[in-house]
C-alpha cells in the first residue's frame, strides 16, 4: 500500500457508463494512500457528484491524519493510542483478534488491515443516510460495497477484471453490505503462505482483510511439494484444507462470513457461494 506519498497530491478522474437499465457513476482518486475507485448508483445527479466529491475529500483527509501514525504503529507493539480514527479503528481490530482468537501482532499485517479501514470509512462518507441504490469502495482487491435489493453493483466491461467483483456476483442472494479482501501469491502485495487466492467475505473490509491475511498465511504445503512443479494433489488439499480450518475459526469469532481458497487448480468453498460465478478463480476442482 502506497503510505508514503506526499501528502495532499491527489489525482480524481470521474466517468458514467449503463449497466443495463441502470446509470453507474464511477469516481477514480489516487493520492498517497493509492489508488481508490469510489461508485454510486442511484439518486440524482447533484446526491451523487456531492457524495463521490465527499468521499474523495476524505481520502485526502485520511491522507493527511494517518501520516503521523506510520511510525507509531511499527513500533511492534499493540499499546500504542494512534491520533487519526482509522488508524484507531485498526488497532482495535487487532487487538481484538488477539483477545479473542489469540492472534499475534504483526506490523507487516497493518497495511491490508489500514487499507480496509479507509475503503470502509469512505464508504460511509459517501452514503451518510443517502438513499443510493448501490455504492463501493475498492482498493486493489479491497472492497466495501452496499446493495439495495433492487440495485446494480457493476464496473465497464474492461474493468471487470477483479475477484472481489466476481465474489459479490457469486454471493447468495440477499447480501446487501460488507466487505470482500482477497489475499494470496497472485497479488503483488502478498503474505506468507502457498495459497493463490483467498477472497474473503465479511461484515466489513477492516476484519475481512486481517481475516484474509490469516488465512492466506496458513494455507501451507510442505517443504519437498514446494520444490516441485506440480505438487501431489493430495498435498494441494492438505494445504487448502488448514487454510480451510483457519478460516472456520475465524468465522466462530465473527471476524468474517464465507470464503473462496484456491491453490493449483483446486479450490474450497467456504459459506453460501455459488461456484459457477467464480471464472477468474481458475479452479477446475472445487469441495
């Protein structure tokens, strides 16, 4: 995540594009925080250019607030009081991880867990009580999104490239709001741990995204099917299978819903997912 840009340098450019009946607005902001797309559907024109320049203005502002806080939060340590909200709201996040499931800090865990936070904080900024059809927040492959039951959650054609779209897509009808991380060796921004992909589900990007990580971690093969290239099948599912159990555990302390783990063509579903969704997944092999 890129935290160190200078402070209020901020790049917005904004499009429309029909997705079936519906008109989508798409904003793209990028500052030192990255890059953001920010998406409205539904409202008028003036609700939602207001909204998208609200949520824009936020992400400068968090630009601003978080940047004295890089250094506290590497200290190692969880007894640290950050002065912007965000960041206090990623600490409580870990910090209840290690309450309650016993999880250790580590400051290499922070940047996916801050950059869940700032889509999750956007997001509310923008809808603050509107009644838009349908809005999302993502960063890379960290998203906050809401659906009314009758609206269009959608990006143009050649944009539609992303997992977490295709999670939302493969979600049981009736999901409304949260957040969806995805996390794995195919992401430049990757954690330890031999799986390709997890994407995660959960009630918000910020737990969804700590959520993630760990699972992502603990997807593991041994050391002799790393050295070669094509793995026992059984050693594919023996890995899949304790990222499998780590994201059961987390889904007992509420920290996420369902989840998607895929590794050499293989893949488990976790929740209410729908399999024929999920193209982009590249499995050919799913429990």
């Amino acid at each position: 995540m890129a935290c160190a840009g200078p402070v209020g340098c901020s790049v917005a450019v904004g499009f429309v594009f029909r997705s079936g009946e519906a008109c989508v607005t798409i904003r793209v902001h990028e500052n030192g925080l990255g890059s953001f797309l920010l998406s409205l559907n539904g409202g008028d024109g003036t609700q939602v250019q207001s909204a998208l320049d609200g949520g824009c203005a936020r992400l400068n502002q968090l630009e601003e607030e978080c940047a004295p806080d890089f250094d506290l939060i590497g200290t190692g340590s969880l007894d640290v009081l950050p002065r912007s909200a965000v960041m206090r709201r990623v600490m409580e996040v870990l910090r209840s991880a290690a309450a309650q499931a016993g999880i250790a800090y580590a400051a290499s865990r922070v940047p996916a867990v801050l950059r869940g936070a700032i889509v999750d904080d956007v997001l509310a900024t923008m809808l603050n009580d509107h009644p838009f059809d349908s809005a999302f927040v993502v960063s890379g492959e960290c998203g906050a999104f809401q659906i009314e039951m009758e609206g269009v959650l959608d990006v143009p054609a050649e944009a539609r490239t992303g997992l977490w779209l295709e999670m939302v897509h493969g979600l049981r009808p009736g999901i409304v709001r949260g957040g969806i991380v995805s996390a794995g060796a195919r992401f430049d921004e990757h954690p330890s741990g031999d799986a390709d992909i997890v994407t995660l589900y959960g009630a918000c990007a910020t737990e969804t995204a700590l959520a993630a990580t760990l699972v992502a971690e603990s997807v593991e093969m041994n050391s002799a099917a790393r050295q070669v290239s094509i793995p026992p099948v059984e050693e594919i599912w023996d890995a899949l299978s304790k990222g499998a159990r780590t994201l059961s555990r987390l889904r007992d302390q509420r920290l996420v819903r369902s989840g998607v783990l895929t590794l050499r063509g293989r893949g488990r579903l976790i929740g209410m997912i729908s399999a024929d969704r999920l193209l982009r997944f590249g499995v050919s092999d799913w429990r």
